[in-house]
C-alpha cells in the first residue's frame, strides 16, 4: 500500500474516532426512555443516541441482504470463464433401486 494512502486513512478513522469521542463528552447527561407499561430505562443521552443509531444500521444492511445475495447468484451464473474453471461436483450416490438419497429420507 502507498505511504499516501495509508496515511490518509489512517487521518481519516482518527478523525472519525475523535468526533465520536467528543460527541460522548458532550452528551452525558442522563435521560429517561419510557417503554409500555410504565416500564423506563435512565442512561446517559450518548448511549441512546448511538443505540438508535446501530439499529438504524442494522435495519439497513438486513434491508440489504436479500439484494446482495441476489446479486452475488447473478453473477456467479454471469461469468461461465469461472464455472469452467471449478472443478466438476462428485458424482451423486444412487441406491440399487435407482431412487436417491433425497427420497429414501422422505425429502
């Protein structure tokens, strides 16, 4: 990796890190959250905040997920240069009867 770059986001995660840091310095007061039925929770305000904020994140990536294994299958089958170059799968076991394992096990 170029000295350059590396530098530039070693900048870029310390600056990062340094304002999450100072937005937890700044938000330390307590609040109280209050759920049903009478039920509340005090913390500290950073806490709620990044709280919410990480389940905002990951809402958003499970949104995503469906869509990046779509994705992925697509372009596993768009790139024949590569199923050529895997090896070819074992061949499937068949009982003496002909039926396979999948319906000797009921599935």
């Amino acid at each position: 990796m170029k000295p350059i770059a590396w530098l530039f986001k070693f900048l870029l995660k310390a600056a990062i890190f340094f304002t999450l840091f100072a937005f937890a310095l700044n938000n330390q007061s307590d609040v109280t959250v209050r759920f049903f039925f009478g039920r509340q929770w005090t913390t500290p305000m950073v806490l709620v905040v990044l709280g919410a904020f990480t389940a905002g994140l990951l809402v958003g990536v499970m949104g995503m997920v469906p869509r990046w294994w779509r994705q992925h299958r697509m372009t596993e089958a768009a790139d024949p240069a590569e199923a050529l170059s895997k090896p070819a799968a074992p061949p499937s076991t068949t009982v003496a009867s002909g039926y396979d394992d999948a319906h000797l096990h009921g599935i």
